[in-house]
C-alpha cells in the first residue's frame, strides 16, 4: 500500500494562512491534494493538520479521518519528522501498513504528475531509505557563497586548494527542495532525523521546485500557476 500525506499547520509567519490562501483559483493546499488523488499508484491519503478547514476538504476528497493533529506538533517549531511519524502511525491504524510513505509538501505547488512518477520510479528501483526532491543550487559554497571571518572580512563559505575560480569548477551542490518525497515506512518509524539512512536525491528542474515562503514567492508561484492553466 502506498501512502500519500500531506502535512499543513494553520499558521504561518512568512504569508498569514497561507497553506487554504487561495491561489491560482484554489487553496493551495488543493493543488497537492488534487495530484495524491489523482495519482493511480497512491491508495490512501491522509493529511496532516490543525486547521479544520483543510482537515474537512481533506476528508470531503476521501483522505483518512485521523483527526487534527496534536498541539504538539502544530506549533512552528515542530519537526517534519515527528509529523510524518505521527501520520504514519495514525494512517497505518486504518488502513493496514504501508510500503512507501510519498509525503508532498503542498507550499509547492508547482511539481508535476511526473515527479511524483519519477520519484516513486527511483525508489522502487533504487530501495534507499528516503527519496528526496532536489534542485541543482544557484548558489554555491565553494564558488559564490560567503561567509564573515571574526573580524568581519568574507571568506569563501567552502574553500578548496587553489581556490575555484570559475561556477563550472566547482563540486556539483544541490538544493534541498521541499517538494516531494518518498520514505521507507520502516526507516521513517525507527530514524529520529531526516539524514540518518541512505537518502538520495530526486532532481527536478528548479522552476518547479519554488517554495512558498514570503509574499513575493506566493506572487511568483500564483502567477506561474495562473500561466501554466492559460
């Protein structure tokens, strides 16, 4: 059985009430909530939540009545981990254990069918712990990333011998996207951090990999939205 969740908190600093803020047309939590359920290899959805509000469109669409989150975890400095446990354990209650946990992060909207596919593609062909969606970085440590020395001078955040003195020089880095994932629900119930298994890359264009963080980046994604149905 393959688990598709959500997780989505009611508040939100960088954009008030963001994840039901209406967007190109719909909550944004719709939009990945739409793709969980259209997909034809996710059986179950569930999502994670203390906003009654999405809880009902959840439950409306068919995702599992766990209930609202606890109060513990819907405060903003409570992990992803820790939610993604309690969803699973809350989830598995219901519906019988699962064999992948694909959890979409709904303040990226802008994946498409396709990543969910590929990601879902690698980890059956690759069994790693986790499959985790990433970009290639626009900036990097050992090239154009700096950092303060004591005295307040700039230094290269990532030195190497010799110095890199051109982008192309530079070791390959890439940009964690809070987009999609897919976790072994065994490694996801014993692990207690992101990095602890063998995790691996999945790379999606940058374009879709934008996340939703502060006004300008809910103005970039609703117009990329607004142009993609046009």
């Amino acid at each position: 059985m393959i688990l598709g969740h959500i997780g989505a908190r009611k508040g939100s600093k960088g954009v008030e009430g963001k994840n039901f803020k209406e967007i190109a047309g719909k909550p944004l939590i719709a939009w990945s909530l739409d793709q969980l359920f259209a997909h034809p290899w996710i059986d179950h959805v569930v999502v994670s939540t203390d906003d009654e509000r999405i809880y009902e469109l959840a439950v409306r669409q068919g995702a599992l009545e766990i209930g609202l989150r606890p109060a513990h975890l819907a405060s903003d400095t409570a992990g992803k981990w820790d939610v993604w446990q309690h969803a699973l354990e809350a989830a598995e209650a219901i519906a019988g254990p699962a064999d992948a946990f694909v959890d979409l992060d709904c303040t990226s909207p802008l994946r498409l069918p396709e990543d969910i596919n590929g990601a879902l593609e690698l980890y059956e062909a690759q069994q790693p712990d986790m499959v985790m969606s990433c970009c290639e970085a626009r900036k990097n440590p050992y090239f154009n990333l700096v950092e303060l020395d004591e005295d307040g001078s700039l230094h290269v955040s990532k030195p190497l011998p010799g110095g890199v003195v051109a982008r192309q020089q530079a070791p390959q880095v890439l940009e964690h996207a809070a987009s999609t994932y897919v976790l072994d629900p065994a490694y996801l119930k014993r692990a207690k951090a992101l990095f602890e298994g063998r995790v691996i890359p999945y790379i999606m264009p940058p374009e879709r990999c934008i996340d939703i963080d502060t006004p300008l980046d809910f103005r970039i994604v609703d117009f990329l939205m607004t142009e993609r149905l046009t």
